[in-house]
C-alpha cells in the first residue's frame, strides 16, 4: 500500500489498540467502519466491488490497476490484473459466508509468509452494518513489511463511499 493519507475528514475508526496496549509488534492491524446498507450489500461491495474501491495506484507491479479478479469460494484465488497485462495473485481466499465474514490471504506487499486478512460484517442497533477488518498473522518472515498495512483507514474509507452508492 502506499503512505498513510489521513486527515480530519477520514471517519474510519483506527482501532490498533492490541498494538498500542501490549507492544507486540506482531498483534494484528484492525479497523472499523459503519456503512449505511445492509449485510448483504456491504459485503457485496466488498467482495465483488474491490477493484471499484480499492486505490488504483496500489499495484503489486507500480504500472496500474487494470482490474482485481475475485473467485468469491474458499479456495478461490485474488488476482491483479495490470495495465500491461501482467499478473499477480495476492491471495487465496479462506471464507466467503455472504453477509457475515470473508477472508483470505494476502501477499502483495510484503516478504515471507502470507497474512490474513479478515473482514467481518455485523449489524449496528440503528440499522447498517460495522464492517472490521483485522489484518493478522504477522511473525518473523513477515514482520518488515507490517509498516507498509497503515493505509486501511483510507481505503475502508474508500470501500464505505463505494458500498454506500451502488
């Protein structure tokens, strides 16, 4: 990803208290966002609409985001398509429950081993839906690139203006 990009006007709520309270520079990287659909939509949204919301600039080649490509099953995969025709799997995905969690591994942007990624989708007593997001299984082989993951507020941000307007 690129570098943080925040400022008053970001409404994503950063909650890396797990981090922040323990130290651990492997606790996992997690994030909220309310957004005004049901379930279902946002989930949607997320799954089906990434390459709408995800930032065009953030490519694992730098030459530009043709499309993302998502097999919606566990065992499906998360391919970037660039401009020039390449491509590049991010991931594999690990759960697909519509309206509930999706969830897959991520490794475009880091060596070592893969982390996961891990969106749950729950209803808000006045109606929407909390989307979190906690990016996890940092360790060792992984650990250098947990800096380059600061920019989920901004693209949660990005993703809640997409599913709030399809």
């Amino acid at each position: 990803m690129g570098d943080s990009i925040m400022d008053e006007h970001d409404t994503a709520q950063a909650d890396d208290t797990a981090l922040a309270e323990s130290g651990d520079a492997s606790a996992p990287i997690t994030h909220e966002v309310e957004v005004a659909v049901s379930r279902t939509r946002a989930w949607d949204a997320y799954v089906h609409g990434l390459e709408e919301w995800w930032h065009p600039g953030w490519t694992a080649f730098g030459t530009g985001l043709d499309r993302i490509e998502v097999e919606p099953h566990a065992g499906g995969r998360i391919i970037e398509h660039g401009r020039d025709g390449e491509q590049r799997e991010w991931g594999e995905v690990l759960e697909a429950e519509p309206g509930e969690r999706f969830a897959h591994t991520l490794h475009p942007s880091h060596e070592g081993d893969p982390t996961v990624v891990t969106v749950d989708f729950d209803d808000l007593p006045h109606g929407g839906t909390r989307v979190r997001l906690t990016h996890g299984g940092w360790n060792e082989s992984n650990l250098a690139g947990r800096a380059k993951h600061t920019d989920w507020p901004m693209l949660l941000e990005r993703y809640r203006a997409h599913a709030q307007h399809v």
